[in-house]
C-alpha cells in the first residue's frame, strides 16, 4: 500500500470516527433531555433543603399538605413576571396547608439574595446554583412548576401557565382530602384492560 493509499484511508477513518462521536453526542443529549421527564403520579425525586427562612424541605415532610415546587432564575423574565402572583398565591393558601417554595438556579448569591429582598418574596425560596434539583425532576427550561402530595408529583405546571384561578379549586380539593396511598396510585394506573367489567 502505497503512502496515497494510506493516506485516504486515514482520512476515511477519521471521517467515520468523527461522525460516530457527533451521533453519540446527539444520542447522549436527547437521553438527557427525554429520559427524566417526569409525570403525573411519579414519585418525586429525593431532596433535602433548608429555605433562606430556616425551613427544612423533604417532598414527604415541609410542614403542608401540599407543596408547590417552583424552579425559576432571575435571568428568566417569565418567571420573574410571575414571582408576585406566586407570592400572592403563597400567602392565599397558606392557611390551607399549601406550601410554596421557589427554588433558583442563579450563579450569582448577591444579584439572587437582592432581587428577593428588592421584590419582597414572602415564600420560601432557595437557592440551587448547580440545578441539581430542577434536572432530578426533568426541568432545564424555567419557570416550571410541580405540585406535590405524599412525595408524589399530582401536577405539573410548565412554563407560562400560570397557577391561576382555574387551578385553585384542584388545590384546594387536593389539601381537603386524605393522604395519597401507593394502593390508590397503583389502582389509578392499572391499564385499561385489567379493569374494564366484562360485557
């Protein structure tokens, strides 16, 4: 084989060798993306935080009912749209057993503990700069929002889709009634055929 010959060979093999590592870059991405999304009736991923007020958060103990899981950034203008409806909410349905904590991804401890004091957050809020919790439970875009019962996800609020008017009647029969058990999510998530009457 002649140093011609060798060198297409070469050139060949680099090429197939560089397209191989982009599908598996590409492959690697779309896993990290679609293979965590959570839904409703999951459990919810395991942690363990202590707000900037000193409460310490588990989703199967934070002192409610129900908790609202808020993940948000101060980069967002989204989110930071919806912080006074979120905190409205916070106090409106305190009373009731619903706990709210926004959980930030900022970088930046000063420009985060500054905008929470200059916008007189009243929730509980925390501050996650490697977003280890937001990626456990699937999120890499803010705002996001999940709802949690019995360390169960019951609902999942995406994006601009406010918890609004429309979502307090879920909540308040979601804090009204009794504690999730594994049986009912089980029972709820039977396939169609298995419990269908026969005819």
């Amino acid at each position: 084989m002649n140093l011609q010959e060798n060198r297409k060979s070469v050139r060949r093999f680099v090429g197939w060798a560089s397209i191989l590592v982009v599908v598996l870059w590409l492959g690697c991405f779309t896993w990290a993306q679609t293979d965590h999304v959570l839904k409703e009736g999951d459990r919810a991923p395991d942690f363990s935080i202590t707000t900037d007020d000193g409460k310490h958060i588990t989703p199967r103990d934070f002192g409610g009912k129900l908790l609202v899981l808020n993940f948000w950034e101060t980069a967002c203008t989204p989110c930071v749209k919806e912080m006074p409806s979120l905190t409205d909410f916070a106090r409106k349905f305190r009373a009731e057993g619903v706990v709210v904590v926004a959980i930030s991804a900022d970088d930046d401890a000063e420009k985060y503990r500054r905008f929470v004091s200059d916008h007189h957050i009243v929730l509980g809020t925390y501050r996650d700069p490697s977003r280890s919790i937001s990626k456990s439970f699937g999120t890499y875009m803010f705002p996001d929002t999940y709802i949690i019962q019995d360390a169960r996800i019951v609902r999942k609020v995406m994006g601009r889709d406010r918890l609004d008017e429309r979502r307090h009647g879920f909540l308040r029969a979601h804090a009204a009634r009794p504690p999730i058990t594994p049986e009912a999510v089980l029972a709820r998530s039977r396939p169609w055929y298995r419990v269908r009457s026969a005819c």
